[in-house]
C-alpha cells in the first residue's frame, strides 16, 4: 500500500496473495491484485486503474534437475503458457 498511498495503515495484512484476493473477493475491502488473478473474478471492480505496479515471477528449479526432460517440458510449458497468454497479465480486465 505505501507504493499508492504512503502512511495509510491496512487493517488486513496477509503473505500471500490468494489470501488478499480472497478478502477483496468477500467484500473486506480494496486490495492490489494481480491482473491474471482479477481477470478471473467478474464481480471486482477497478478502483485506481491509472496506478500499477510491476512485479516479476520467478520459476525456481533445481539446477540438476532443470536438464532432466520432464523437468525441461514442464518448464517449457509454463513459459509457452504465460507467453500465449500475456494479456492477461499485462491488461486490466475489462469490466
């Protein structure tokens, strides 16, 4: 929250974001919600689309088993996912 709104005080705090999206989702509040999880949820409204906020995901694999070919296809098929569906991470659902 200090990102849009320096100095306000949330009066719910979680570690995870499936949390926070649960919260928003059962009217607790505003939140900041990833577009790929918002896009899924029809009834959340955006509140400030103008403000945003860039994260990166990371894929953490072991590094002897990222050779390993079921490990490698795996991989592959997260990528080639996120990458056909980049809209849905880099757009703000239409509502």
């Amino acid at each position: 929250m200090d990102e849009f709104y320096p100095g306000v005080t949330p009066i719910f705090r979680t570690s995870t974001v499936i949390a926070q999206l649960n919260a928003v989702v059962a009217g607790a509040g505003i939140g900041v919600i990833p577009f790929f999880m918002a896009h899924a949820e029809k009834d959340l409204i955006p509140v400030l689309p103008e403000q945003t906020i860039e994260r990166a995901y990371w894929l953490q694999v072991n590094p002897d088993s990222r050779q390993i070919a079921r490990v490698r296809i795996t991989i592959d098929f997260i990528v080639d996912q996120i990458r056909s569906t980049e809209d849905l991470f880099m757009t703000i659902p239409d509502r």
